[in-house]
C-alpha cells in the first residue's frame, strides 16, 4: 500500500557524523550559498569558516563549476567506465599530473577521499606483488590520522572513535605513535621545532616485523580531522628516508591538503617530499561533485603494465570512476583555481591568518593554537563533563553567531575558502575568541 511521504520530516534520514536527536531537536538546515556564506532557512548568513567539509576552497556557486556542469549534463550525462573512456578524463588527469612535482604522473579516479585510500592501499599490495615481493602486505598509519571510513581507511586510521564499533577490521595493520602533545610545541606558528625524532617509531615497527612485510605507510602531511596537527620540521623527510632504506612505499593523504590549502598545489611541494602514491578529493571539485584521485609514481604504474597487452593490469575500480559530470566539474574548479590563483592564494593569507589566530593565546581555557597555511586550529582544556563538551559548546555558539567551524574533541578547527579577505578572517576571530570567553 503506497504511503504519502512526509515532506517535512526529519525521522526518515539516518545523518553521518552526527548526534542525531540533537540535531532533530534544534535542527541547523542550510538552503543555499555563495562566496564565503550559507543562508540557514531563518534567513541567516554563516560564514563558512571551514570550506564545507574542507572542500569548498573555492567558495560556493562559483560561475565557471556552475556553467561547467550544466554543459556536461546536456551533453553527456555518463559514460562507462571500464573498457571505454571520454576525452574530459583525460584531459583532466593531464591538467591534474601537470601540479604535481617529480614523477608522481599517473591519475587513478575515485569518488571520495574514502575511496581514494582504498585504491591506494591496495595499489600498494599490489605493486609489491607485481614485483616478486608478495610477503610485502602489511600496512603501517599512524595515531590520530583519519583515512576515511571504508574498512581499510579505518584500519590504518588511528582515531579511536571510529574504530571500536567495527570489530577487528582489516588484519596486518600497525600504527606510529602521533606527533601531538609535546608541550614545548605549544602555541607554535607553523611547523613545531621538536618532535622530528618521532618519524624514528618506523624503525621501531621495521624491527618488530621485519621490513619484508611492510607494504607501505600512509600519514596525512597535515593531520586534519585529528586537530590540525602540524608535522614538526624534519619529520616528513625523516619519514621518506626511512620508507626509501627499507623498501617501503610512502603514501601521502592529502584529500585535505590538496589544492591549494597550504599555498602550494600539494603538500608534496610545500614540504619538499615526494611520496610514491598521493591521495585526493574533496578540492578536486570544489566538493560540488563527489570524485577523487590517486596520483602515482610512474615506477608504479610502470610495474604493473607488463603481460599481455589485451591483459588487465589492476583489477579495481569503480562504476563511476572518472564519471563525465565529475571530470566537468574538475575542469571548471581548475579553471577557477587558475584564473583566481588559488593554488597559492593561502600563502598571502597565512601571516595574518597566523597573527590573527594566535591572537586568541590567553583567551579563557585555551591551552593551545596550531596554524599552517591557511588552517589551523584553537584547542580547549577538557571540560568538568569530560572531552568534547566545550568544543562541541564552541560549535553550537559559534553556528548561532554566524560561523562554521569544525571540531574533534576539544579542538576547534578552521579552513576557510581560498576568496577568503582580512575582513572574514577578523569576523571570524572576533567571533571565535566571545565565544571561547563564553564557555564555562
């Protein structure tokens, strides 16, 4: 018997990410946006402090993604994925290797963040199989990183929260301890001077088993999710050296990172270390479109174009790997990127991003701040009623004062759009250091 559907209510979407009866119960509804903003269905304006999702770094309703997929959906709307192509994914993997430094110059497509990590990881496996060295299958991430919430993401992931639901998860998996909590890198302006000796916990887990089991590792440059934390100086050359000595691929996850967010294209550039596989998202499309990517060294892609040339060489993919809608929106996001110079546009905002953030030092129950490019992060001391209280306070306030932020505990964190100007960073600071004073 068919049932009239209830247009307005909010019992029938089960939401990702969120405290579901609360959210029902005061509900935070947005119905449109552009540039810097959000409107809220009271009519409000939000600034939008943490590009959506970190993913807007283009801002919002941008004309050239706009126009772009409007043509695509004209023209063609899909197309397959395996065994044929169309010229908008190739041409976009061209614009997308012509970013990237060194010899990472092969573009996998996915559809998430997610998904790219899957791909890489398996890529990994892979790749040493390929080569004669099959018993390289371990994988190695790190405490605090966040890779997505596939089972392989999860497992190299290190956030606890997203882990103890889900059983034993992928099995072979090790962890390096993370680079956060030493005090004399507290309330540091960029990278932190002490703590690049922690890259030495490979050596520690090599020893432990054996670097002939070791696929590969995979660290995020900056860790996002986790609080913003920054890699002190050295600690991710130490880490290439490390993975170079024992055979051991290196993956960067950069579906934050990337395009543009640190000033640079990639972090493979700001920090000077080229990894063999790097994963992307998020920036690929402005976040208008779900896609994703992995770029890859072509010492990889090399390894695994051998055999029959009728043979396939990778069996992985997805049905909408390179979709023609995404490859359009890509496409417009490149060209907005280019024209705007968005790619590098964070390195003109991060000093007084810096000196704005750090201006909150001394502000009621903060214990530290952390920046780098244009991100960065204020975290609380832990409240009376245990951790997340006050920044899950901060987030309620600051949505009601008109900015959006992000949280992980007690750690608030920010990465606004690239079009950002001083006079959104000020709002946002100003906001940001009422409110911290407002919370008990």
């Amino acid at each position: 018997m068919d049932r009239e559907p209830q247009r307005n209510s909010l019992d029938a979407y089960w939401m990702p990410f969120t405290a579901n009866r609360q959210f029902k119960t005061n509900p935070r509804l947005f119905t449109s946006a552009e540039g810097m903003y959000f409107k809220t269905t009271d009519g409000r304006d939000v600034l939008d402090g943490v590009s959506a999702m970190w993913c807007s770094n283009a801002g919002h309703c941008r004309p050239r993604i706009t126009e772009a997929i409007r043509q695509q959906a004209g023209e063609m709307d899909y197309s397959p994925a395996f065994q044929i192509g169309h010229p908008k994914a190739f041409e976009l993997a061209n614009r997308l290797v012509a970013l990237m430094p060194g010899g990472l110059k092969h573009v996998f497509y996915t559809n998430s963040g997610s998904e790219s990590v899957e791909t890489a990881l398996k890529m990994a496996i892979a790749y040493h199989r390929v080569r004669g060295e099959g018993s390289r299958v371990r994988l190695i991430g790190r405490e605090k990183g966040y890779h997505g919430v596939n089972f392989g993401g999860m497992s190299v992931g290190g956030m606890v929260a997203n882990r103890k639901m889900f059983g034993t998860l992928v099995a072979g998996v090790d962890h390096l301890r993370h680079t956060h909590g030493d005090p004399r890198n507290s309330f540091s302006k960029g990278e932190p001077e002490y703590g690049a000796e922690l890259a030495d916990d490979l050596e520690r887990l090599v020893q432990l088993h054996d670097a002939s089991t070791i696929a590969a590792v995979i660290v995020e440059p900056v860790q996002g999710s986790g609080g913003v934390i920054v890699p002190p100086k050295g600690y991710l050359k130490r880490l290439r050296e490390i993975c170079d000595k024992h055979g051991i691929l290196l993956i960067f996850d950069e579906v934050i990172t990337g395009f543009g967010r640190l000033g640079k294209p990639f972090a493979v550039e700001y920090f000077g270390v080229e990894p063999d596989l790097v994963t992307t998202a998020k920036g690929i499309t402005n976040g208008v479109i779900p896609m994703g990517a992995v770029f890859a060294q072509s010492k990889i892609y090399d390894a695994f174009m051998t055999g029959p040339p009728n043979a396939i060489e990778f069996f992985h993919g997805y049905t909408y790997s390179g979709n023609p809608m995404a490859c359009a929106a890509a496409l417009g996001t490149l060209d907005t990127y280019e024209e705007e110079g968005l790619l590098t546009r964070a390195a003109t905002l991060a000093p007084y991003w810096e000196k704005a953030l750090h201006s909150l030092k001394g502000h009621r129950n903060v214990i530290d701040i952390r920046n780098i490019g244009f991100v960065g992060a204020v975290e609380l001391a832990t409240g009376p009623a245990g951790p997340t209280q006050r920044g899950f306070a901060a987030y309620l306030k600051l949505y009601e004062a008109g900015v959006l932020c992000r949280t992980t505990g007690d750690s608030i964190a920010f990465a606004p759009p690239l079009i950002a100007e001083h006079k959104h960073i000020d709002f946002l600071v100003d906001t940001l250091g009422k409110v911290i004073n407002s919370i008990d």
